[in-house]
C-alpha cells in the first residue's frame, strides 16, 4: 500500500507524521520503506541524526516513476511517501500511484484556506483514478481550546473524510524529532506516542485505538499558548507571551541530545 502526505502548505507536520506514521507500521512488523520526496530532504536529516534503523528510507527530490514505485510497492508492505509543500509534477506524480493521500492540517482558518490547491488536485487526481482514498488530518491541535475543539467543524468545508485520529501539539514531536528517533523510542507511554500508534491503527484497521476517546484536554505535554485576559496587550515584552509555549518537566531522555 502507498500511503502519501500530501499538502501544499508547508509547516502543516508532513514529516513529522510521515516519519512517525512509518516507525509505527514497523513497529507492527509490517516492512516499510520511507521515500522522503521533498528537495528539502527534512527526513533524510533526522534519519541522519542517529542513522535510525527502524524502516528503510530513500531520498527521492525528483518526479517519481511508476516502475520504481511500483516495483518498491511489491517489496514492502507499505510504502510511506513525504510529499514537498508545493502543488507540482512531483506531487501531481505522487498523488497518480498513491493508495492513501494523508492530507494533514493544523487548526487554523489560514491554513485551511491554503489547502485548497491541494485539495482540488486530489479531486482532480480522483477522476481519472477512483481508488485514490484521501483522508484529513488534524495535527497540532491544542487541547482544551475553542479552535481545537472546532477543528473538525473547521476542515468539513472540504467536504473528505475526516480521520478521527488526532495528534495534538506537543513538545516531544518536537524532541524526538531533533534527537533523530521516532516519538515511539523517544516517550513510549507519552500522549504523543499514543496518538501515533492510534493513527496507524486507524490507517491499517480503519478504526483508531481503543484508548483514544474523548478529548484530552490535561495540559500535561502540551505546547500551550497562555489564554488572553481581558484587555491583554499583545506586546514582545508581555510577561504572559514571553513564553508562547508551556515547558514540561524536564526528565532525562535517552535520546535528547543536540542534533547540530
Ligand atoms: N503535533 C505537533 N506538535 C508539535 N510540533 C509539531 C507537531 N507537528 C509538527 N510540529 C512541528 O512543526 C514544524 C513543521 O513540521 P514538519 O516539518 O513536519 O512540517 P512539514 O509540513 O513537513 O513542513 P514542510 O512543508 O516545510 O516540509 C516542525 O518544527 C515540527 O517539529
Ligand atoms: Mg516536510
């Protein structure tokens, strides 16, 4: 199965959840492979970090070929594809050999409104190929908030299924990332761990994992912005937004260490 993380918005968590969404599936023992196919090469730098060996992974900044795609289709059981952010022939040609377009998008009008492109491309794609499955998803939400709680009131205009699989704003994405290894290896029992294991369940199964349910909204893990009091003003020297982002405890990682 090819599975794509398609958007033409950068920023939106493509890689993150490419590479994430990959760890998991081989963490069921399923043979997997990663094409990072963004110029960029973001996932080939983590890989570079630790010279992970949980999947296989390829850079791949040109227009894929079908044959090869193919002929890599047969050899492992999922092949996960980390598109660029741009709508191009590489994406048009992603999209053309794709099983599953994972269209990830953050909780905000802005980056709803720059995902059309991407999504009319889809739609576009669909016609002359029927069997492309393309779901949303909702990335960096932040619990316990108006916009996390309206986010998939929010991306419905799209009017595409929605995966109920969220993955929420949190810090060890962030880490793991920089320490070159998987959320999985980086926090095991974190939130963040959990939502990926439940996307991947989700994508193989088609139902997300059991625990996953109602919204979490405990503010442990997460990034969160402070909510504004009345007549806060919106300063770089207001003490309330020095710091946009809530520090979790600090404990000791096996893997945190500086990637540069
Ligand atoms: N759920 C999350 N929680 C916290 N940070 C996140 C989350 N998802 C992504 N990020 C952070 O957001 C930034 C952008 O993520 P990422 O590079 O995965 O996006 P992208 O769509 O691949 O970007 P590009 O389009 O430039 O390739 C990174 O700093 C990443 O660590
Ligand atoms: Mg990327």
């Amino acid at each position: 199965m090819i599975i794509s993380i398609v958007n033409q918005k950068g920023g939106v968590g493509k890689t993150t959840i490419a590479i994430n969404l990959a760890a998991s599936l081989a963490r069921k023992n399923l043979s997997m492979v990663l094409i990072d196919a963004d110029p960029q090469g973001s996932a080939i730098q983590w890989h570079a970090v630790e010279n992970n060996q949980a999947f296989d992974i390829l850079h791949h900044p040109d227009t894929l070929n079908k044959t090869d795609i193919e002929e890599l289709a047969q050899n492992y059981d999922y092949v996960v594809i980390d598109a660029p952010p741009a709508i191009s022939d590489i994406t048009r040609a992603i999209l053309a050999f794709t099983d599953l377009a994972v269209v990830p998008l953050t909780p905000s009008s802005l980056d709803v409104w720059s995902c059309s492109g991407t999504v009319e491309m889809i739609k576009e794609i669909q016609q002359f190929k029927p069997n492309l499955d393309v779901k949303l998803l909702i990335n960096r939400k932040i619990p316990g908030t108006r916009v996390g709680r309206e986010a998939r009131e929010m991306v419905r205009v799209f009017d595409l299924d929605i995966l109920a699989s969220e993955l929420c704003q949190r810090v060890a994405f962030i880490d793991a990332m920089t320490s070159g290894v998987s959320v999985m290896q980086y926090a095991p029992s974190s939130k963040a761990a959990k939502e990926v294991e439940s996307l991947c369940e989700e994508i193989v199964t088609g139902s997300p994992q059991q625990t996953m349910g109602a919204e979490d909204t405990s503010q442990e893990e997460e990034m969160v912005a402070p909510t504004p009091q009345e007549g806060t003003v919106f300063t770089d020297t207001n003490p309330s937004y020095g710091e946009i982002y809530e520090e979790e405890e600090e404990t000791e990682k096996p893997y945190l260490r500086s990637a540069f």
